[in-house]
C-alpha cells in the first residue's frame, strides 16, 4: 500500500507564496539595480555609498547624497505599495521593464562636475 509522505506535499499556500517571494525577489532586485545605477553615473560605488555624502563638507557630493537618499526612500516607498495591490489582485503585474519606468524619475542637483564615462 502506498503512503503519503506528508513532509513533502507543497500545498497551493505554498506554491502562492513561493511565487510571491519570487516576484518580490525579481521586481526587487531591479529595483536595487536602477538605484545604483543612477549612483554610478557620478563615480559613486552604488547608492548606499553615495547617501553616506550627505552633510559631506563638499557641497556638491552633500547635495548629491541628499537628492539619492530621498530619491532612493521615494522608490521604495511607490514600489512597495504598487507591489502589494500586484500580489493582491488590484492590479495587474506588469514587466519588470514596465515596473521599472513607472518609478519616480531622479534629476540630480545643479552640479559644476560631470560625469567621467
């Protein structure tokens, strides 16, 4: 007679939330990706190194870490509501490209330096 071995039943809970995880996962790491790629245009390491310039003596690198810093908080901020009404049925998931451009754009203050690439 055969035997159900309960331990490795994955049931429909758990396949949604693995599909969840994996969702935030992708979504999550392009995210993180964009942010520092914007940091990079101006020859920082990513974005957690360029918002440890705010208050910097330099002026110029203050207000740059200042603008990611709120830049990088209002990201967040809209991905993860927008994310949270995708796992809840309020709206439909888009691509992570279409994801991507639906994030609040960064402008980078008035600078005297220019990118060096």
């Amino acid at each position: 007679m055969w035997t159900v071995d309960l331990s490795k039943v994955v049931t429909a809970e758990q396949k949604a939330a693995e599909a969840r995880a994996m969702l935030q996962a992708q979504y999550s790491a392009a995210i993180q990706a964009h942010l520092d790629a914007k940091a990079r245009e101006r020859q920082y390491d990513g974005i957690q190194t360029a918002i440890t310039y705010r208050g910097d003596p330099n002026p110029q690198f203050s207000a740059e870490g200042e603008a990611l810093f709120a830049w990088r908080s209002a990201v967040w901020t809209y991905s993860t509501a927008e994310l949270v009404k995708v796992l809840a049925g309020e709206r439909p998931q888009p691509s992570v490209e279409e994801f991507m451009a639906e994030l609040p754009a960064f402008v980078w203050p008035a600078s005297s330096r220019r990118p060096l690439n």
